[in-house]
C-alpha cells in the first residue's frame, strides 16, 4: 500500500459519520432496482472466444447513484449496454424490478458521451421525440418537454437547434430527453468525458440537483475519480482481463455534497483508494512492466 494516507493523516475509507452511515443504511433497505447476476460477455476473436465480464454481480437500489469505474477496457461501457439490452447477454441474468430485461426500454434511459441529438431537430423536438413516440398528444408532448427543459434550465433555447449549442448545453438536453421518458434508472456512459473541466464541474452539479429533484436511480461510467467520488453513494470497481468486481466502495462523503468537499479528508482517502485499486503500485504491477521493457527492447 501507498504511505502516502499515513503522511496526510487521513483517516480510512472505511470510516463513515453517522449521518453518511444513517443515508447508506437507508439506501440499502430501499427495493433493489438492478440486480445483476453473474454476468458473463464472451466475445469471438480470432484466437478464439474471449471472456470480457467474468461472473460479475451487483444490486443498485431505488434512488442510488452508483458509478462504475476500472481500467480502460475492463468492460464499463459493455455492462451498461447490457443492461440497456444493447449487446447480448452470454451468460447470467439483469433483472430490473424482479424481471429479466431482455428488449431496449423506455424504463432505462441512456446517455453517451457524443451528442446523441438529432441534429434536424429542435431541442423542443428531441425531448419531444419519445413521448410523441409513445403515443402522447403533441399538445402534451410540448407541455412535458418544457417541464423537462425548465429542470435542465434549457427553456429559452427551446427552438434552437443542437448545432447552435455548445457541448454542456447538448448533454443537458441529451438528459432531459432520457428523462422525459420517465425510466426507473438513467444509464450514462462517461457523459462528460468530452467537456471541458469548467463545464463538466457544472454539468456534474446540475446532474446532482436533478437527481435529488426527481425519483431516480442512476448508473454512471466515468474515468474520472472526482467525479465517482463527487456524486455517488457507491462506486463499484471493476477490474480488466476479465472485468470482474474488484470492490463496492461505499463514499464517506455527506450530503448534499458541494465542490467544497474536494479536498476534505474522507474526499481524499477515498480517491486515494480508488487510484490504489485502478492503477495498483508498481510493486504489484512489475510483472506488465517487464513485458513493456522487453518489447521496447525488441523494437530498438
Ligand atoms: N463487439 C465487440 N466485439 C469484440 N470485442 C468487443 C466488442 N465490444 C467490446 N469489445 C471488447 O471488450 C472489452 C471491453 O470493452 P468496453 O466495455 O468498451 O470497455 P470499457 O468501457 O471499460 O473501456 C474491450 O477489450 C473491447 O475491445
Ligand atoms: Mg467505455
């Protein structure tokens, strides 16, 4: 382990104030909305079949923000698409509410890192979008998707075009859109990875207010350890070759959060676990440096 918690003086990860206890014990008493199961994704290479989730599970409950981080590759962006039954499932089970999910859902929205706008729609149109599609009024379809633009604070730009505005703006709308829909859970991957530090700050403390607003569990990829730390009551930690669950860290953090908390002590000793566990010590890791050394060696 890195010394470096003990020179700061930090206290463990583990080490949760009663109020962020009380929440967590709440939040798990609450109905689990997202069960998975001993996930299993192969998929056929040449060299043969190649297993990229290995026996993976994990339950989210009603009203949680869970975020999933590891390695570059380790198969995030795969488990969510599972889930949105985007990419089959090899073996285990998803269940949402106590059924297993097997066709794409209005009761789980998602949200990429691209703009995902239809760019020959209105912003006022693509909220629209779905609730047209589902068979609602154009009279109430307008109405809902002004509801939903006012909360993502985008009303006045509702007959802009996405080109007209800037990334934030898309992905407020890209949000606002999933969430018209009304899912039970709002499934993200990496939606800030492509804005800059300044917007994403904001666009994190605007997914924040939203998420205490409305009744809704959410699942959210990042690389980003500020951010998993930021907004989730728990992260779960996967690691590569095959994705398997390495740890569910429950965040020592209290609510409501702010950017304030950044640098206090259970805001860092909880990054500093999370760094720990994604990019083990070079001690630990020595065997893939070796494997570096060697090819650099080849190639020179
Ligand atoms: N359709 C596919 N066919 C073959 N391999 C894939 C496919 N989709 C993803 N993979 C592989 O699965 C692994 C996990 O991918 P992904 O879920 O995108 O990882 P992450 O989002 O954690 O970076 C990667 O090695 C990727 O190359
Ligand atoms: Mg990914």
């Amino acid at each position: 382990m890195m010394d470096v918690p003990n020179k700061l003086n930090l206290p463990s990860y583990k080490e949760q104030a009663p109020d962020v206890k009380a929440r967590l014990d709440e939040l798990k008493q609450q109905p689990v909305v997202i069960e998975v199961e001993k996930l299993v994704k192969e998929f056929p290479t040449e060299e043969g079949v190649r297993r990229i989730l290995d026996q993976v599970s994990f339950n989210v409950h009603k009203r949680e923000f869970m975020s999933i981080i590891g390695p570059s590759g380790c198969g995030k962006s795969t488990v969510i698409r599972m889930m949105a039954c985007l990419e089959d499932i090899t073996d285990g089970v998803i269940l949402v509410d106590g059924s297993p999910v097997s066709e794409p859902g209005a009761d789980r929205g998602m949200v990429f890192q691209k703009y995902t706008l239809f760019p020959w729609l209105t912003v006022m149109k693509n909220v629209m979008f779905g609730l047209e599609i589902s068979g609602k009024s154009k009279f109430d379809a307008e109405r809902e998707a002004l509801q939903w633009l006012d909360i993502v604070g985008l009303e006045p730009y509702a007959d802009l075009y996405p080109a007209q505005l800037s990334g934030g703006m898309q992905q407020r709308v890209a949000i606002a859109r999933a969430l018209a829909n009304k899912p039970k859970v709002l499934l993200m991957d990496e939606p800030f990875g492509a804005l800059d530090a300044q917007t994403r700050a904001k666009m994190q403390a605007y997914l924040l207010q939203i998420w205490e607003k409305i009744d809704i569990t959410i699942i959210f990829i990042t690389h980003d350890l500020d951010e998993a730390v930021y907004l989730s009551d728990r992260v779960l930690v996967l690691e590569a070759n095959p994705g398997r669950v390495r740890e569910l860290v429950e965040i020592p953090v209290s609510h409501p959060r702010s950017p304030d908390q950044f640098l206090s002590p259970e805001f860092l000793t909880t990054k500093i676990h999370l760094e720990e566990l994604i990019h083990p010590s070079a001690e630990e890791s020595q065997d893939e440096f070796e494997v570096v050394k060697m090819a650099a060696t080849g190639v020179g």
